[in-house]
C-alpha cells in the first residue's frame, strides 16, 4: 500500500496526527536518560506502548541508539518490534545524505526488510539527487521519504534561508520535492516523497505547502522545542490533512513533571492532550474541515448505545 495512503488511514482511525519520536537522551551529570530501574529497551517500549492509542507513528532518533553501541541497537530493534505489533507506522529519523553505492546501502538498511527496516526515513538533500534517489526508489515497496527542508534549529537559516536563484535555498529544496514526488502520489492525493518542516517556523510552512501541494509533511518541533499546536499545523492542507506532528522528550519524559506518575502513565496523558490540541488546532485554523474530534466520539457514543 502506498506509505501517504497508509498514513492517512491511520490519521482518520485514531483521529490523530500526533507521532511520539522516541529519543532516549544521553546521561547527564544531573539526569540520567533512563529512569532508575529501567533498561533502555523497557524505557523505549513500555513508553511506545503507553502512548500508541494517542499517535499513529514513531520516529526514533537514531543518534540515540547508536551512541549506546550494539545494545543501543538492540534496544532499536525491540522499538521497533514493538511499534509494528501495535500498528503504528515506524520513521526512522536518521538524516541520512551521500550518494552512489553507500545512498543505496543507507536505504536498503532502513528501507529494505533487514533489523532496521523501517516504514519511512528522513533524508539529508545536501547532495542532492545523487544522495535521495535510493531512498526513492523504494517507495514502490510501499516506503516513504521525509526531505529535510526548513528545519526547527535556530540557525537552520544560516544556509537554508541563502538566496539561490532568486529565493531561499530552502524553497529550491521544497520545489524539488515537488517534483521527486509527482509521480507516486497515492488515491489520497498525497505523495509519500514528503517533507520535514519545523513547527517554529509557520510562515515558511505554509509557503512550503504552496510548492509542495501534495506533499505529506513531518513536523518536528512541538513541545519541548518551543513550538504550539498552532504553529504546528500551519503547513495542512485545506482539509486539514497531508501533516503528522512529532514530539519527543515532552512526551517521554513527561513522567519528570507529572508529581510522582510512572513514566508510561505520564506519557500516555501528554499524549493523549498533544493529540487534543492538535485537533482543536486544526479546526480553529481551518474551520470548514469537518470535526474529527466530534465525529470519532460521537461514533464511540453510538457503539456504546449512549
């Protein structure tokens, strides 16, 4: 099945475009990554699980994983084990960007059927055609892509926003995509070739919309990094859909500001009000669209017979 179209499904199953990137953090002299009593591989999935109701997609950070070594990798490995059981959609967040032979190494890895076959990746366009197309090509396999083109980091315009041609370097990444993508958009409208935009930049999100129609779009951000639901949604579509919203140490780490709940409980409620506020978000911001909210528990009421 087309990867945008499996998004979109699970996008009106759960009346959800939040997705919970799963960034165990490094130890630091005040705070360890892993809560006391926990192994990673536990910390990660019990987090995954508690959460899985709320989000469609995860989207582990795989600096995270590697920097802990083979048993970050096997902790990897489990999440995403663990993610496919539940039917979440997997993103593996890994940038990866060169070209030739190792481009195609790098996307038979995440993208193929081995340990780290994931359900889409993110991908660094620095090297342009050469270093994306690999990834590409696998989407007739029913993969996706994520392009980076405006990033959430502060100095992201130190080279994203140069002019080049006549506008921002970041603008020539998103007519790019455009044009990756044209060819394999899915019966929902939307292209599985899609985008990384951050959620701190809303008025280059919705220029990026303008280039990239039917683009399906990632949206880091949220949360811990500074971004609103507002902001957050800025880069939908008319209707509302074509986004998925990523937060990860908010909602991992939830537990430390929840007075005394078990890491999954605190979890599983920072997602579940990410996920109403991302609604309420999109109705405010586009008030046509019909509400996904009222329609999924007016559903859940007849079921029950209340």
């Amino acid at each position: 099945m087309n990867f945008a179209d499996r998004v979109v499904e699970a996008v009106r199953a759960k009346n959800s475009i939040a997705i919970l990137g799963v960034d165990p953090q490094l130890d630091t002299p005040t705070s360890p990554g892993v809560p006391a009593g926990y192994t990673l591989a536990r910390f990660c999935c019990e987090i995954v699980e508690a959460c899985a109701k709320s989000i469609v997609a995860i989207k582990p950070q795989l600096a995270f994983f590697e920097a802990r070594g083979l048993d970050g990798m096997r902790a990897f490995c489990e999440v995403l084990k663990t993610a496919r059981r539940l039917g979440l959609i997997t993103i593996a967040d890994a940038k990866r960007g060169d070209i030739g032979t190792t481009s195609a190494a790098y996307a038979e890895a995440f993208l193929g059927d081995g340990d780290f076959a994931s359900d889409a990746v993110t991908v660094n366009p620095y090297m342009a055609s050469d270093a994306v197309m690999p990834f590409i090509a696998k989407i007739r396999n029913g993969r996706g892509v994520f392009v980076l083109v405006k990033t959430s980091n502060p100095s992201s315009g130190e080279f994203q926003d140069l002019e080049a041609s006549g506008r921002p370097l970041w603008e020539s990444i998103a007519a790019r995509v455009n044009g990756w993508g044209g060819d394999y958009v899915g019966a929902s409208g939307i292209s599985p070739v899609g985008a990384v935009l951050g959620a701190t930049y809303p008025d280059h999100a919705r220029r990026a919309r303008q280039l990239m129609p039917a683009a399906i779009v990632l949206v880091p951000g949220y949360g811990t990094q500074g971004a609103s639901a507002e902001p957050a949604v800025a880069a939908a579509r008319a209707d509302g859909s074509g986004i998925i919203v990523s937060a990860s140490r908010s909602l991992m780490y939830a537990y430390l500001k929840s007075n005394g709940l078990a890491p999954a409980e605190a979890s599983a409620n920072a997602a579940e009000q990410m996920r109403l506020e991302l609604n309420a978000a999109l109705q405010r911001s586009r008030p046509g669209i019909v509400d996904r909210a009222t329609s999924r528990e007016s559903g859940a009421d007849s079921r029950r017979g209340t």
